[in-house]
C-alpha cells in the first residue's frame, strides 16, 4: 500500500513539475515556453492594427520565434476589408526609423470570402525585427490589390513588442 501512495505521489509530482516548467508566460501577453533546453518559444498573440485612413480595412498579427541560431521570426497576418475579399498581397514591409524591413517569403494560408480575409505567412530576420521593435514608433505597409494601405500597431502590440525586445536582450 505505502509503495502504491509513493508511486502516485511521485507520478502527480512529475506531471506538476513538466506543466510549471511548460506554463506559457501569459502575464506579459507574450507566451514563452521552453521547448528543450537550448531552445525557447516565443509567440506574439494576434493584435487587430487598423489602417491609417480607412475604417474598412484592418489586419490581425501574430509572430512566432525559436532561439535557435539562423531561425527567421514567422510573421503570420490576416488582412480583412469590409467591402471585399483582399485578392492579392504584393507586398508587406514594416518602416521604422525611415528604414523599409520587407517581410520575405510571403505566401498565402487561406482566405475566408465569408469574412473577407485574407491570411498570409512569412518571415523575418530577428535582428531586422529587433531594431523595428527598438524604434521610437514603426508602422506596417501592405499593398494588397495594387493598393497601399498603412497600418499602426495598437498599445497592446507595441507593449508586446517592448517585452519581446527585452526578453531578446
């Protein structure tokens, strides 16, 4: 009997244990999980940005980044215009300090005619991503169907990228 209660007690230790030690940092709103002991996962939740000039047109971001040597951040984005379904995403870059950080590899997930999105993939070199995150203010441009549109990240992505930037440090 004693062995069994030894047993189930060591066994419930372990399980609470491995669950502390994967817990996602939510306070922050950046989640960061260990996923070995050389590499960490740091995701940036989804932020809605509204663009500069039409109330129409907004976008969600979110970023995911392994700290493994040579791994580009994944930059996830849906934009959705409430006149339309977005067709086509030519181009996305960020600008910050004047200086233009196109987003690379950009390709096309999905899109939802039911919810006008369209939700694309890419990536980003960390340290091109880190000076962004470092300037006094940046700003997202996107053209998408020939159309330039200027997108600014709200107070919650911004706080997310001020902590993402120290955690980095």
């Amino acid at each position: 009997m004693n062995k069994k209660i030894i047993y189930i007690f060591i066994l419930l230790l372990i399980v609470f244990i491995s669950g502390c030690v994967s817990t996602p940092d939510t306070d922050s709103g950046i989640w960061v999980t260990s996923l070995s002991e050389s590499v960490t996962r740091y995701y940036i939740p989804a932020t809605t940005w509204q663009e500069k000039t039409s109330r129409s047109v907004s976008c969600r971001i979110d970023m995911t980044y392994l700290d493994e040597p040579e791994r580009p951040v994944v930059c996830n984005i849906s934009f959705f215009n409430n006149s339309m379904l977005p067709k086509e995403i030519s181009s996305v870059y960020f600008i910050a300090d004047g200086i233009n950080y196109p987003l690379i590899n950009v390709t096309t997930m999905f899109t939802r005619t039911e919810r006008n999105e369209h939700r694309i993939t890419s990536i980003m070199e960390i340290d091109k991503l880190l000076k962004i995150f470092n300037a006094e203010n940046f700003l997202m441009i996107a053209i998408i169907d020939s159309t330039e549109y200027t997108f600014e990240p709200n107070n919650e992505f911004l706080r997310y990228s001020r902590q993402f930037y120290n955690y980095c440090l």
